[in-house]
C-alpha cells in the first residue's frame, strides 16, 4: 500500500529541488519533516507542504498509520520551461530560462 502526492508547475529549478529531495529519501515522515523545516533552502517550503500532503492522503484515503510512514520514493522532473528576454547592450537580447518542476512523493509503510 503506498500514498501519493503531486507538486506540479512549481517555479524552481529541478536541480535546486533535487538536492533537497537527496536528504529525505527513505526517511520516516517525522524526519523528513524536521530535515525539511531546518534546512536553509528554497525548495523547502513547498516540498514540506508536499509531505504533509502525502501524509494526510496516506492516513484518510488508505487507513496507514501516520506513524509508520517514511519517504520511499521523490523524484523530480523537469516541467515546461518559460522563456524570457533580458536587454543587454548594443540593443541584444539574452534568453533567460525559468524553470519549473514536476516534484512526485510516495510514502509507504513500514512493516
């Protein structure tokens, strides 16, 4: 029995939420709760919302025990890409690429 939680069209590069992802995966919920709250990065925020997410679909949609729980699959990737210009001199244009995610969570039980 697993639990999932979707994050889509999140404005952040899936590299900067990838190393957030590294530290949680296979920790139990209250953990990666914790790591989550104190580590100094952007992705944090949403990524925690994401789990408490997860959470509450594992305990009212499946009947888990929210106790057992851990982070047993995140993954990132790569959603559509916004394309900006930036003026730069001699009247150019420089392209800038705002890139967002697709972030999945699966959390499962431990026997």
């Amino acid at each position: 029995m697993e639990a999932r939680a979707y994050l889509k069209y999140t404005r952040i590069a899936p590299r900067k939420v990838q190393i957030v992802l590294d530290l949680i995966r296979n920790q139990p919920c209250d953990v990666a709760l914790a790591i989550l709250k104190h580590t100094p990065k952007a992705a944090c925020e949403p990524l925690e919302k994401l789990l408490k997410s997860a959470m509450a679909n594992a305990e009212h949609n499946h009947n888990m025990d929210k106790n057992n729980l851990y982070v047993a699959e995140c993954f990132v990737s790569p959603g559509p890409t916004l394309k900006r210009m930036r003026p730069r001199a001699q009247g150019r244009a420089f392209t800038i690429l705002k890139r967002t995610s697709h972030v999945t969570m699966v959390l499962k039980e431990r026997e």
